[in-house]
C-alpha cells in the first residue's frame, strides 16, 4: 500500500480531505440558515425579514421558484405583481396549494398552535419588499388600510 508522511496511507489521506470538505460545506450551510422568529419577533419583523422567514422557504431565497415536491411559482421579475392587490390577496387568502397567511382568530388547539398569521401591516409590508426585489421594479406601495379592504366581509350572526 502506497504511504505518505508519517505512515498514513494515501487512500485515508484522500478520504479525509473528502470528508473534510462535505463537513466544511455542511458547516457553511448550516451558519447561513436564519434563526426560527418568535411569535413575538414576527409580530415586529419587516418585510424582508417576513420574505426570510416565511416566504423563502418555498420560492427560495433568489425568488426564483422551486419545482420538485410542489409547483412553487418564481416571484422574481413576476408581471402579475404589478398589482400589489394581488400578491396581498394570494398571501391573505391563499391560492392553489399556497396557504392564506391572514391572521385566523376561529382556530382552536393545535391547528391555532401551528398556523402562521400576518397582519395587514405585515403582509403590506412582504408584499411592498417583493414589488421592489428580486429583479422587480414597482415604485407604488399597498399600505395596512389597502390590505384591511381586501379581507371578506365579516358574516353577522342571527
């Protein structure tokens, strides 16, 4: 068996340099993830920290989109997004296989537990971060009151 310095043979010498650099790659990927926000940091998270934290986790951080376990639409240079209304819809109501991200007070137990709910302020606030990144280049801004006009009419009770 070949050796080099000191004894070792070439064959663990390779394998861990192998071993060294997948460790080191995994390290890098692992420091770049965000730290999970508390309920309490959400309520107070800006747009790009909402896009972070929630958004990317199926359109990517790029916003580019994903193909794969699901269909996830690319929202970078999108045209439908020359209407803030209606990203501000798709993310208070969901659409297709997207989930409505709105505040929900009628859940109860564990489905309360689990569901993340933006306000108006916050969804304004993604929205007018993904109108103006990721190659798109829309100057007007959705505020909390352009949202707050978007939610169903509340049924009233007999």
């Amino acid at each position: 068996m070949k050796t080099v310095t000191k004894g070792y043979p070439v064959a663990w010498c390779r394998l861990f340099t192998v071993a060294a650099c997948l460790m080191s790659g995994a390290l890098h990927a692992q420091t770049a993830d965000q730290p999970i926000l508390s309920g309490d940091q959400l309520a107070h998270a800006n747009g790009e920290q909402i896009f972070q934290h929630i958004c990317q986790g199926c359109h990517m951080p790029d916003a580019r989109g994903a193909v794969g376990a699901g269909n996830y639409p690319a929202l970078a240079k999108d045209p439908n997004l020359a209407s803030a209304q209606f990203m501000a819809a798709v993310v208070l109501n969901g659409r297709r296989d997207m989930p409505s991200f709105a505040v929900r007070h009628d859940l109860h137990g564990f489905e309360a537990l689990v569901r993340v709910g933006l306000g108006d302020e916050q969804i304004a606030d993604v929205v007018n971060y993904v109108r103006s990144h990721f190659g798109n280049h829309y100057a007007d801004k959705l505020s909390a009151v352009d949202v707050a006009a978007l939610h169903a009419p509340k049924k009233e009770l007999p």
